[in-house]
C-alpha cells in the first residue's frame, strides 16, 4: 500500500509537542494534517473528505466540543475521537453528546489509541447513513429520525449509534456486553445500554426496541 492509498486522518491539536508526536505514532497507518486552531480545523472538516478526526478539546479560536457540534450540524459525518486532558465523566457526555465517536484522555497509551481509531474507522466504513426501522428511517448524519407519522425527532451520538446497531441486522438479537464492547467505553457498565434503550423509547416508541428476556436487545418496529 502507497501512502496515499492510506485513510486519511484530521488531526487537530495546538500542544506543539503532542500534535507531532501523535502524528509519528499515528503516520504509518494514515495520510495525517496537522493543525492547531479549531477554525481551521472547522475549514479542513467541512471542506475536504476525511476518514478519521481527531480533535482536542482546548483548542484556541474554537473549542472542540463548539467545533465538533458546528461539524455535525452541517451533516459531516466522519468518525471523530476526542483527545483531551478533560476526562471527568461530564466532560465524556459533553463531547459524546455533541457528536463524538469516542473518548480518549491524556496522558494515552499510543496501542490504545491506535486501536481504538483503527476499531472507529472499521465501525464507520460500512455504515449507511439512511436506515429503515418500520415506518420511520434513520439518518445517522442528522443523528434523528423521520416518520410521516409524526414529527422529526432528534437524537444524542450514542443514541444514533446504538440505533443504527440494531437496525444493520434486525434479526439479530444483540448481548448487552456485544452492545457495550462495540459501541461504548471500556470502563462504562451493561446498565449503560438500558438507559439509553429507556431514552430512545422515550423519545421514539416503546416498540423502537425488543427486549429478549435473558438474552439482550433486538430493533423493534415504532408502529406495531
């Protein structure tokens, strides 16, 4: 393989020792730009094609959370993990919720960091954007979901992804530990995906998703 049959990777990181550093550990596997300031980053992101971004959250000119949400709000759907020193859990949800893909804080270990970005670009390689749960259809890059029957119902990152999970093979039945390794932190326990079930139903139907007693998850049908 040629480096530019390489994915490429948007790195956007302002630590002058960090940002290269990533970038040696990280450059045989990726084609990588670096850069420091969030609007350029923001530039970078909305006009040229990435596989992977990596963002961190301190970023001067814009923050990563506000450059991570302006991103998805214009239909980017590229797999971003967030690197960052900020590791409280309020601090996960923010960025989570404002459309990252994972979480990894500093100081990192670069064997993790390298599988967890090779474990998101997989995940994301095949993924539609469109997808069929009854009536209603799912569009991951707007992260909501549409019915004729009713109106457009927003959704979080992770409830988007948990959603579109189940919905890629709807008769399969999905462990909570399945659902968990594939899609959530390491240190994140099973009542994670319970709560986000609990949401979804809220938000969608009580039908959106099957519990299979003594076995785990299954996407169900918002209109039964």
């Amino acid at each position: 393989m040629t480096h530019d049959d390489l994915p490429s990777l948007l790195l956007i990181e302002d630590d002058a020792v960090l940002g290269p550093l990533v970038t040696e550990l990280l450059g045989t596997g990726y084609r990588i730009r670096l850069v420091a300031n969030g609007r350029e980053g923001l530039h970078l992101g909305l006009t040229e094609p990435w596989d992977a971004m990596i963002i961190d959250r301190g970023l001067p000119g814009m923050d990563g959370v506000e450059l991570i949400a302006a991103l998805r709000s214009q239909g980017i759907s590229t797999p971003i993990l967030i690197l960052t020193a900020l590791g409280s859990t309020e601090d996960k949800v923010r960025g989570l919720d404002a459309g990252a893909n994972d979480y990894v804080t500093k100081p990192f270990d670069a064997d993790e960091l390298s599988a967890r970005l090779r474990a998101l670009t997989r995940k994301f390689a095949h993924l539609r954007t469109s997808v069929s749960i009854g009536d209603w259809e799912l569009d991951t890059v707007s992260r909501s979901v549409r019915s004729v029957y009713g109106p457009l119902v927003s959704l979080t990152a992770k409830e988007t992804e948990l959603l579109a999970a189940l919905a890629q093979d709807p008769v399969r039945v999905f462990t909570r530990d399945e659902l968990l390794t594939s899609l959530f932190q390491p240190t994140d326990q099973p009542g994670v995906i319970d709560t986000y079930v609990h949401h979804l139903r809220r938000k969608i139907s009580k039908t959106v998703i099957r519990t299979v007693h003594g076995v785990g998850y299954q996407i169900g049908d918002a209109h039964e």
